[in-house]
C-alpha cells in the first residue's frame, strides 16, 4: 500500500490531472492484489484472459514512452488534453506540435478500439451447458400418480437443446441425453471444462404440502442474478403459474460451476394439477421455447429458430413414446408410411442421432429422409431396424402411434 501511494502521489504531481495520468492511476489500482481480487471476484469477465490484457498494457506503455521520446528529439512539447482545462499550455505555442500529440492520442484510442473488437469476436460463439436433473437409479421427486422428476427434467432439456441448436451464436451441449446418473461433481465438470458461457439445470419442484405450487429460478452467484432474473420472466409467464421469483439457493450445480448459472423449478410435481401440466407436451413445449427466448434475449443474440411454421401436406399422426422420458410427438402418414422426427424420438430411444449431406444418420448409419418444416423425419420400420424399437398402430384410431423400447 506504501508503493501504491508513493506512485499516485508521483504520476499525479509529474503530469497533473489529465488522461494519461488517469490511465495510469487505473493500471496502479489494478496492480493492488486485494482491488484485483475484488474485482475478480465482482467483475470476472475483465479477468477472462488475463495474461493478454497484461501484455497489451505492457505494450502500450511501451509504444507511449517510445513517442515521447521521438517528439522531445524532434524538439517538441508533447502535451494531453486536460480535463479541466482543454486549452494547451502557453508553452505549446506551435499548433504542429499541439496535431502531433492529438495524433499520438487518437492512435492510442484506435488501438485500444481495434483489441476491444478482436476481443469481442473471439468470444463471439456463447456455449451453454444444460442439465437434466437426476437421473438412472436417482429418479429425482415422484408425483401423486407415480409420474418421475428425472424423466420430465430429460424431456425438457431434450427440447431446449433443439430449439438453440441451430442458432449459429451459440454452442449447446447435455450433461446427459439418455437415463443415465451423474454425480454432482460430474455435472460441473463438463461445464467447467469447456468453459461455458452459462450452466442451466431443469427440474420439477416438490413439498410436503400438496398445494404447493409456483414457478421459480435460483442463482447462487450476484453476477447470476440477472440471468436468473430474465429466465424467470419468461417462463414462469409460459407456465402461467404462481410467480415465486428469482432468488438465491446454495445448490452444487449452481456454487461450483464459474460461470452464470441458474437451477430452474419450473413447477411443483408433487402438486396434483401442476403435475397433470409438466407432462403435458404441449406445456412442455411452451416453457422450453420460453426459456430459449430468455437465454438468448439475456446473451444479446437473436432468436433464430423463431419462423413461421410451413403446414405439412400429409396427415398427421400422434405419436406417443414409452420410454422412462417419453413424451408425445407429432408424425405424418406419407403415402401410407409412418415418419416421425427424428432426434428426439431417436435419442429417447438410445440412439445417436446425426446429420451427413441432408440425410438423418441413425449410431452412423444412413437412413432414408423426409425434412419438414426444417425437421428431419425417419420412417418408423427403421427405428425397428437399427434401434430395436416395437412400435404399434390403434386399429381404432390408426392416426395414434404408440413405441416401446
């Protein structure tokens, strides 16, 4: 603290109070280890490449000496605007000398300008990690009519992954895509590896008391507040249920990943009729579009899957998955075949879903391809084929599909 206050003392004496002299108390402050750790600790985001910014200041204050020194051998006055005085000194009487130090100083303004930018790019692509919740043998809360917590957390996820993964700003990864359990510690190991940009881990809420009810988001860091704050807005707005706010909670996932996190709850299972809703598809559709358009509105990016939907010309059919995650989708009858989408019907059922020059490839195996509405859709006798699916039509109703794994 001594130094610091005999370098302030010095800079403010040797060049009064002007920008430069500022700058440099700046870069002073930010040499004070306790001021860096509280700002690191405040403001992480001016820390994110630390190492360069250093380097750059260090250049910077070597490209600023080496001017002076040019202007002084050609025998002029540098001189900085002052801020309380923008009129030069009375010994800067030449105006060449007075353009060559505004020319030094735009330069300098101009390359800061130009890092800023290339800073800005570079960390352009936002990644985001989401997270079922529970999982495997850790089925999370049971509803009143045996409904699982872990199989609506999937579901959701698997929804919030397709609406983000075609917007070029953003990287999406799972934690998990099948019923598989992870610790605590695994789940912010994937985040914290890649790094990503934000963690959001789904659940369903649950009491003791069956009329509890209401939408809520937790954050465990202040710099996560605001994300959780907008999320918030926007789903409990699409669930329609109780406001219970954004608000701290000391939760793993939430503590010891390093980036914005939040946890969402988006309704109580444990309620009777909230529980009815949070396995209702076209719900579940709702809040996973609700909370794209809050994580992309929070990030500054547009929302670039919001199109308008193109009608099918085929019939359509319901078809109904009976996984521990399953949900109901919608299919088209195409000249008397059943095609249904084919992510996330495939990957309930175990499989690995990609994407080779416009077909849907099923664990790497071609298969034949219809896209609709920018969808990819697969015949139901290859879901047969290469996952082993069993899948029924009701004679009554033949438009009614129902798989089984």
């Amino acid at each position: 603290m001594y130094d610091f206050i005999v370098d302030l003392i010095h800079t403010l004496f040797k060049n009064g109070l002007t920008l430069s002299s500022l700058g440099a108390v700046v870069f002073l402050i930010l040499k004070q280890r306790k001021m860096k750790a509280q700002l690191r600790k405040f403001l992480p985001w001016m820390f994110q490449d630390d190492n360069e910014i250093k380097a750059y200041m260090a250049n910077q204050i070597v490209i600023m000496r080496n001017q002076e020194i040019i202007m002084r051998g050609m025998g002029l006055e540098p001189w900085s605007a002052n801020i309380l005085n923008e009129k030069p000194p009375e010994s800067v009487s030449n105006l060449n000398r007075y353009y060559l130090s505004s020319w030094a100083i735009t330069t300098y303004a101009q390359l800061v300008n130009k890092y800023t930018i290339r800073r800005y790019l570079k960390m352009a692509k936002k990644r985001i990690v989401i997270d079922a919740g529970h999982g495997a043998q850790d089925p999370g809360a049971i509803g009143p009519t045996g409904k699982r917590e872990k199989d609506f957390n999937l579901t959701m996820a698997l929804k919030l992954d397709a609406l983000l993964k075609g917007n070029e700003n953003l990287q999406v990864s799972l934690t998990r895509r099948t019923d598989v359990f992870l610790e605590l510690r695994q789940r912010v190991k994937i985040a914290n590896e890649q790094p990503a940009d934000l963690f959001i881990s789904i659940h369903a809420n649950s009491a003791t008391a069956a009329t509890a009810s209401g939408t809520e988001t937790f954050y465990n860091r202040t710099t996560s507040a605001p994300l959780a704050g907008v999320i918030q807005r926007h789903m409990q707005a699409a669930t329609g249920f109780k406001d219970r706010g954004a608000r701290y909670g000391n939760f793993a996932v939430i503590r010891d990943t390093k980036m914005d996190a939040v946890l969402l709850e988006v309704g109580f299972i444990s309620n009777p009729e909230e529980e009815k809703k949070l396995f209702d598809n076209d719900f579940q559709d709702r809040v996973a579009l609700a909370v794209a358009k809050g994580i992309c509105e929070y990030l500054g990016v547009p929302f670039e899957t919001e199109k308008p939907a193109v009608q099918a010309p085929y019939p359509e059919m319901t078809v109904t998955v009976h996984t521990d995650a399953g949900s109901t989708y919608t299919g088209y009858n195409i000249k008397g075949i059943t095609w249904v989408p084919s992510r996330p019907i495939g990957e309930l059922l175990g499989g690995r879903i990609g994407y080779v020059k416009s077909k849907v490839t099923i664990n790497g195996e071609p298969v034949e391809t219809q896209n609709i509405n920018g969808v990819g859709y697969v015949t139901a006798r290859d879901l047969t084929k290469l996952l082993g699916a069993r899948i029924f039509w009701d004679k009554a109703e033949p438009s009614k599909v129902e798989i089984y794994h």
